[in-house]
C-alpha cells in the first residue's frame, strides 16, 4: 500500500535539492523536463510504502540476437510466460523493459515485483538468486543473466493526474 505523506503545489520552477548532509551534492541547473509546462501549478503526491506492504523487486536482463527474436520473447512474455505466474501468491506484477543496442541486439530488464524473499522462492525455488528461465525463453534469448538481483521498493513515485 501507499500512503500519503503530503500533498503540495508543485513550484513552477526547479530549486533544487537541498541535502541534509555536506557531502550530497546540490543540484541547482533546472532540466528542460522539469521546466516544461511550467506556468500551470499541478500538485505533487509525496508517497511512501507502508512497512508491512514494501515490495521486493526482482531485476534480471536477457538479450536477443535480433528484433524478430526479441518480438517472438515478448509476445511469450505477454501471452504465456506473465499470465502463468499470476497464481504465485506475494506476486505483485512485473514491467519488462526493452532496447536496442549494438549489434543488432535487443536486450530486456525485467522487475517483478514481490512481497517476501518467501514468494520468491515459491516462484525461483530455494537458491531465489538464480534466474528462472523457462525454456521457451532460453530458445529465443541469445543469453541472459544467470542470477538476479533483489532490492526493497523504498519510494514509488506517481504523479496526481488531473
């Protein structure tokens, strides 16, 4: 769950960030992302988890050896591979990210998201760090990660849509 920590108007210029400590470094130069659209005041949702829903994401990375491979790994992803594991319970979703890079090569980073390292094992078994690559999948990436990486959700931003 999130919950609200604090609701303001968004300044409609950047300030920057103020560290609490000395040895953060102070960001004053405005991004042209932030600047845009800046003459209308939109309000800005300030969120945490809460302790007892805090997500674990799961981040691993594939790569195919071409845009057609890549295309045929993520129709598998969206129609067979995702939907199976909706069952797995402390799963809470997932976001596959997708690029080109050199050589012609298509790489994926995948987050899933989980409650407990214990519904990770119920989805990756007892050693939860090493990949679970269906076979499907391993025919269509050229390689991939053979263990995965695990961090706590601390801060999940999304912005109030009028």
């Amino acid at each position: 769950m999130i919950s609200e920590i604090g609701m303001q108007e968004a300044e409609p210029r950047y300030t920057g960030i103020s560290p609490k400590s000395g040895n953060v470094p102070t960001f004053r130069t405005p991004h042209p992302a932030i600047l845009a659209n800046t003459r209308r005041r939109r309000p800005v949702m300030l969120a945490a988890l809460d302790a007892e829903a805090a997500m674990i994401v799961r981040i691993w990375r594939g790569w195919a050896a071409n845009s057609a491979a890549a295309d045929l790994y993520e129709e598998f992803l969206r129609s067979t591979f995702l939907p199976s594991i909706h069952c797995i319970e402390g799963y809470h979703g997932a976001t596959v990210l997708r690029r080109a890079v050199a050589g012609g090569e298509v790489e994926f980073t995948t987050l899933t998201r989980f409650e407990s390292i214990e519904a990770i094992r119920a989805f990756a078994g007892e050693d939860y760090e090493a990949s679970h690559v269906a076979p499907r999948a391993r025919e269509l990436l050229l390689r991939f990660d053979s263990r995965c990486q695990h961090f706590e959700c601390v801060i999940e931003d999304r912005p109030v849509r009028e």
